[in-house]
C-alpha cells in the first residue's frame, strides 16, 4: 500500500520474548502497515533479536534491527531508536502490548488532513497478560475529562506542563520536531513518552483520538503501568518531594530546550518558556517542604499570595495538604 507519508515504526525491546511475537503480528495486520520497522534492542539476553530477525524475514515492510553492545536503558533506547527513523512520522512501539489493525492508518488521517497537529495520541483498552479486557481504560487512570476538555481546546501545553498523560505506545509525531525533543535529557525524572510529549506541545498542536487503537498489556515484568505517576505524586512526603524535584527538573530542562528552539515556533513560543520557567519554581517549593509546619508555613504563603497553587495545582486544597501532611 502505499501512505500519504511515510510511517516509520520505532519499537525498543529488552528481554521481551514473552510477548514480542503478539505485538510484532499486529504490526504486520495493520490496514495501513508502516514503512519501516526500527528495532533497538538494549543488549537483551533472551531470545528477542532472534525473534525480530525471523519477523523481519517475512514482514510486509522493511526491519531494522539494531543491538545495542552494553544497556543503556529505556530512555536512551528510546532516543536512539527515533534518532534512527527515516519516516516523516514516527509511532512509538513497546513490546508487550497489540495494535488496533486501524492505529496506523487513523495517525496518517489526522496527520495529513492537518499540518498543524505535530502529535496524536489515543485511548487504550487496559488487559491482563492474557490480553483479556479488564473491562478499563487507559485514560480513565491517566486522562480525566477537565484534561480531555482543555486539550480539545488547544491547551495541551498547559495539560502536559502539570503531568503527562501522554503514554508512549499509544502516540506518533512528526519527525521535523525531533530536533526539539532528542537528545532526551539523562536524569532519572525523564521517560521518554512524557518528554517528546511536552516538548512538541510546545511547538506545535496535539490531538487526542478517544479510540481505543492499543491493547495496553498489564504484568508483572512491566517498567512503568497504570497510574504510577499518580501513586507518586499522591504518596509519602518523601515521595512526593521526589516527584515534584523531578518535575521542576523537567520543566527547567524544557525552558532551555525552548529557548534554543526559534524558528519551529507556532506563536506562543515566549509565554510557554515564561509558564515553564513559573511552574518549576511552584514544584520546587512543593518539593522541598519536607520541613517543619513552622517552616512550610511562610512558603506556602508564598504560593498562595503569588496564586502558583491556583494556577499550577488545586488551590487551596493543594496548599493545605502541603502545610499539614
């Protein structure tokens, strides 16, 4: 068949022989199939190079399998196996879940019918490691309708400024916006999805496709499932102290990165740096409040009088659970 555009497809692999098999037969059963296969796999010691080299012997689409010789991680794999893709857009693949046999062909419809959308992402139907429905959904744990109703109104940046709820296997974007993404920062407080996500909401339009095109599998070998965001931002003082130091570390990353991006720019470039710049400073209070109630008194203040809470959190609730928890 051939596409509008070209579709790359960059998937990364780690010791996944489980469940690679499911996830590579619904590439191969997409309705519109990818113009290239992009594996990285990050020095795997099972069967999953082998298992790609026997797909890509009968694959409709060309494979590219490439092993990295030491483990760098997810996050690293990631950023290569983007770096690697030729297509001019490029849908982010994990190992362990199954494609919708319409995902790819419904990206390449809303990519080429608007050239100002740099990103779709979708809904997800949650399973076991069966692949049984769990009778949930993906976003219900990770995008509540206040989210769904400002990201339809063009306000993704503001969405994805306060948390991400952009998940990795369910979202494509273009690769003229790599640039602004790649290289992804080293720090233990940057996953991949959540960072290409809130960089190219910066710069461009993000659409979200309420479709269900992903079997989102859930098991114990998984690195991150649903709701861990949510369970970190919500847990111990010190977990969340942890949480919100990581998220002003992202959101002072992204104001640098934004101010050597001019020229990919839709318009609101100044007030994205400048709202970046103002929500790392809000995290970096509500990270660091692992005081006394005395000593969080005069900085929660601070944050009520200068409006962060209500801009940046949940007002008042936000600052009250701060000063008593």
């Amino acid at each position: 068949m051939v596409g509008i555009m070209r579709l790359s497809v960059a998937l990364c692999t780690y010791n996944g022989e489980q469940y690679l098999a499911e996830q590579l037969d619904s590439l191969a059963a997409q309705t519109r199939p990818p113009d290239e296969l992009v594996a990285c796999d990050d020095h795997s010691t099972d069967r999953t190079p082998d298992i790609i080299r026997d797909f890509a012997a009968r694959a409709p689409f060309p494979v590219h399998l490439h092993v990295n010789p030491d483990n760098v991680g997810s996050t690293r794999n990631f950023d290569r196996a983007v770096r690697l893709c030729r297509g001019e857009v490029i849908a982010l693949c994990d190992q362990d879940d199954v494609w919708h046999p319409l995902k790819l062909g419904r990206f390449e419809e809303v990519f080429s019918t608007d050239p100002s959308v740099g990103l779709v992402f979708t809904d997800a139907e949650v399973v076991d490691e069966s692949l049984r429905p769990t009778g949930a959904r993906l976003w219900d744990a990770t995008f509540d309708p206040e989210e769904r109703r400002l990201m339809k109104e063009g306000r993704a940046f503001d969405v994805l400024a306060q948390h991400n709820v952009v998940t990795g296997a369910t979202m494509a974007f273009r690769s003229r916006l790599r640039d602004v993404a790649l290289p992804i920062p080293d720090s233990d407080a940057f996953i991949h999805d959540g960072w290409i996500a809130l960089t190219v909401a910066a710069v461009s339009r993000v659409e979200a496709l309420a479709e269900p095109l992903v079997k989102y599998r859930q098991h114990a070998g998984q690195q991150i499932g649903v709701g861990a965001a949510g369970a970190a931002r919500d847990g111990t003082p010190a977990a969340r102290a942890r949480y919100y130091a990581g998220e002003a570390e992202k959101l002072e990353r992204l104001r640098e990165r934004l101010l050597a991006a001019r020229g990919l720019d839709d318009g609101s470039l100044d007030s994205r740096v400048k709202r970046a710049g103002e929500l790392a400073a809000h995290y970096r209070v509500r990270g660091g409040l692992l005081k006394t109630r005395r000593e969080r008194l005069p900085l929660v203040l601070r944050e009520l009088l200068t409006l962060r809470y209500h801009r940046y959190s949940k007002g008042l609730s936000s600052a009250a659970l701060d000063l008593l928890r």
